[in-house]
C-alpha cells in the first residue's frame, strides 16, 4: 500500500501526464460536436420515435460533455494554449448549457480549495446522500419530467446580463442556422428537450458519483472524499463523456487534462495508491447508485 503520491508518481511522470496538447484537446472537442451532428442526423433522416428519443438521450449526455469543456478549461486543462482554453470555456463550453465562464471558474476553484470541509460550496449537492431508495426515485423523477429542468431555466433567466447570456445566444444561433441550412429547423427542439427532461438527471448522477458517494466527505483526504465510476461504452456516449467519470483522479491532480486521466488511474492502481481505499471507487453507474441509497429505506426517513 502506498500512503503518498511521491510514492507512486515521478516528478518526470506526472510533468507528463499533467501535458496538456491543442490536438487533444481539439479532438475531444471535435468528437462532442460529432456526436452532436450524429443526433441531429439521426433524428432528422429516419424520423420516428425511436429515433427521436435516441437523439435527446444523445444530445443530454453531450451536453454533460460541453459542461466538462468549461470544467476544464476553467483549471486550463482542456488545450496547451491558453487562449484556447479561455474562449473554448466561454463560447463553447459555457454558452452550450448557458452558464457564465467566470463566475463558474472562481466558483469551482474554490470547491477544489475547500473539499473535504464544510467551506466547499459544491456541498449542498450531494449533503443528504446516501437517501432511501424512495427519496432517490423521486429526485430522477422530478429530473425526467422536466421539474428540475424548467426550474433551472426560469431561475436563469429571471435578472439576464446580456454581456453573461451573449455566448449562449451566438451559440443558440449557430446551431439553429446549421439545422435551417439543413432544411430542419424543428430539431433545435430536441435540444431543449434534452436540456429540459435529460441533462438535470444526467448531472445528477454526475454529481452522485463524484462527492455524492465518497467514503467520508467531511476529510481532506482526496480518497476519501472524491470518487470514481468506471463506465463502459454505453456509459461513456449518454452519461460519462470526456473521462469526468475519473473525478478522483481529477482532484488528485486538478492540472492533468482529461484525456489523461485514465493513464493517471492505471499507474495509481497499479503501484498500490488506493489499496485500503477500495470504496473510492465503483465498477459501473449501476453500483454507484446502490451506493447511494441507505440500507434503511423506512419511508419515515426519506428525504424530500
């Protein structure tokens, strides 16, 4: 078992790992867009049901990964170059789910400063897990039927700033020209059906999975109070897109870009890092939310 990072890490390896490229990172950005392109193609030559909602599924889980380009972007983690970094998180990351760059920044830069303490601004999202299966239910509930998504939006919208809603609106724009220039402008639709009825659940198990389910959240420890989900194929394309499944990792080493991340939790394991922590982490988003429900699941004891 290794007690510190020193032990497992090389000065040398982590420089390396901590490598942030403009083609990797551009590429991960150009496979969003792709998957974005896909749905919309999807929906729009074969139009039916199915294929409608396999658009929405589609474009929620990629609007999960336009709010991870802003995620780390805002640690400029995302490209080498820093300009990239600061109008990829502006234009693209923040204006695709309508949220202000900065205020995010200096928001998520403090949760990274005070996990693990009752300081972390992030602990109201994840303060009453693990809940009873019932409580669990009803939050997904509230997520699939569009509650949670029009609340978030009408608060948004309640006192805009058009200089913090611009980016937003350009992008809004570009991608209804694109669906007009394509003869289909009634799939902006399925954006904002996704955003209404699919991205409030999927960052909800973002969320879960990240803090949610840590083995102590109130220890400075990162193996403690971060965690883990491994996610297969299916996982990765609707919930867990640009590796922000490996979140401890992430706060072990806020610097090393996403694409990386897999590379840093195969050299921890392997040297012994998070042996006596094995609750850090979970095999699937399967396992994770039995994680996150109570084994008392007494109705008297539900949260709302």
């Amino acid at each position: 078992m290794a007690s510190k990072l020193s032990d497992c890490l090389s000065r040398e390896e982590l420089r390396n790992l901590s490598r942030a490229t403009d083609w990797q990172g551009g590429l991960m950005l150009a496979g969003d867009f792709a998957v974005v392109i896909a749905a919309y193609a999807l929906a729009i030559v074969w139009t039916n049901p199915l294929t409608i909602l396999v658009a929405i599924a589609l474009l929620g889980g990629r609007q999960l990964s336009f709010a991870i380009v802003m995620h780390d972007c805002a640690h400029r983690a995302l490209f080498h170059t820093r300009a990239l970094n600061e109008f990829a998180g502006k234009w693209i990351g923040g204006a695709a789910i309508d949220a202000p760059f900065l205020a995010y920044r200096s928001y998520h830069l403090d949760h990274h400063k005070y996990a693990g303490t009752a300081k972390d601004p992030d602990k109201g999202l994840v303060k009453d897990y693990p809940v009873t299966r019932a409580s669990l239910r009803r939050k997904f509930v509230r997520d699939l039927t569009g509650q949670t998504g029009m609340r978030e939006l009408m608060a948004s919208w309640r006192a805009p700033k058009l200089e913090e809603k611009r980016p937003f609106l350009v992008f809004q724009l570009v991608m209804m020209t694109g669906l007009f220039a394509a003869g289909a402008l009634w799939a902006i639709g399925l954006w904002w059906a996704a955003r209404i009825f699919i991205f409030p659940a999927v960052m909800r198990l973002r969320h879960i999975g990240e803090h949610g389910v840590a083995i102590n959240r109130l220890d400075t420890e990162p193996r403690n109070n971060t965690h883990t989900t491994h996610a297969n194929w299916i996982e990765r394309a609707l919930v867990a897109p640009n590796y922000v499944n490996f979140h401890l990792e992430h706060h072990l080493f806020a610097a090393v870009p996403p694409y990386n991340l897999p590379r840093l939790h195969r050299l921890l394991s392997e040297r012994g890092y998070f042996e006596g922590f094995e609750a850090s982490s979970a095999p699937g988003y399967r396992a994770m939310l039995k994680k996150a429900v109570r084994a008392d699941h007494t109705e008297a004891d539900a949260a709302p």
